[in-house]
C-alpha cells in the first residue's frame, strides 16, 4: 500500500511589527519668538452696534382720515359735516364706511368671463338706521354683467348697523374687477 502522505506544515508566525514611532511633537517656540516671526497680535475692533431703530408707532393724520371719507361721501353736505367732526367721531365714521365697503365686496360675485379692466361706480344711500338702499351706478363699466353683479351685492347686504352718529349718509363705492 501507497504510503500516507505526511500532514502539510503549519502556517507560518509572522513576525511582530514593530510599533510606529509616534510623530515628533511640533516644534514649540517662546512667546518673545512668535511675536518676532508673526508680529504683535492686533486687538479686534468692536463692531459699532447699529442704534436703535425707533418704535413706530402708528401716526392717525386727520387729513387723511378727512380725505379719504371725503372721497367717499358723495354730497357737499355731507362732507361739511364730516368736517366739523372731532378727529375721534371722524375715525369711528371711516371704520363704519370701512365696515360697509367691506360687507358689500365680500357679498360682489364677480362674474365670470368679463375683462379685469372693469370698473363701475355706485352712488347709495345710508339711512340714520343704517339700511344701505338706492344704489344706482354713477359711471358704469360698459359690460351689463359686471354692473348688474354690482347692484346684486347690494341687494344681499342690507345694513351694518347704524352710523356712529346716527345721521343718514350719501356714499359712493367704486367697485373694480381687479379688487
């Protein structure tokens, strides 16, 4: 019988690596032989902080409260009236009109299909109960859609209550497709 073949050598022991010199320690110089090579360290600047912006507070112009309910109310009367009243009674009269020109344009269904260059001007009536009635174009837009949307808004808003002063009032609303 053939011989038995005689187990292969085990594998070889790598030898040890020797442990990696640690890197030098960087170079340290004095204090005296940094300034010379870099130079004395300038101290920062402080950033100047900006000044205090001022607190706006909102400024009430009387004219322009007076010009703008002017614009509004269509009749001289009414806007001599207007006039003579305090800078209080004035604000609470343009926050009533705000409050009438803000209920008719969220009742205005603009129609659709018509040009957004439109425009038409009402002129109304607001009673000292505060019932918004007679409204009749002034200057109409040309497109009987668009004017007659218009007047539909008014027939869905028919009062916000009485004026702060409880007179009666002529007003103009001019009423644009782009609004």
């Amino acid at each position: 019988p053939p011989a038995p073949e005689p187990p292969p050598p085990p594998p070889p022991i790598p030898a040890p690596q020797p442990e990696p010199e640690p890197p030098p320690p960087p170079p340290t110089i004095s204090y005296e032989e940094f300034i010379r090579q870099q130079g004395r360290p300038q101290p920062q600047q402080p950033r100047p902080t900006p000044p205090p912006r001022p607190v706006e507070t909102p400024r009430i112009n009387v004219e322009d409260i007076t010009r703008n309910l002017q614009q509004m109310v269509a009749s001289a009367t009414d806007s001599r009236r207007i006039a003579q009243l305090s800078a209080d009674e004035q604000r609470e009269l343009e926050a009533y009109f705000a409050r009438i020109r803000s209920a008719l344009r969220r009742a205005w269904e603009k129609p659709s299909g018509v040009s957004h260059r439109l425009e038409a001007v009402v002129q109304f009536d607001v009673t000292s109960a505060g019932s918004i009635v007679n409204p009749r174009i002034l200057s109409g837009s040309g497109t009987g859609a668009f004017d007659r949307s218009v007047l539909a808004a008014f027939g869905q808003v028919s009062s916000v209550g009485p004026p702060p002063d409880r007179r009666g009032y002529t007003l103009q609303l001019t009423f644009r497709m782009t609004d």
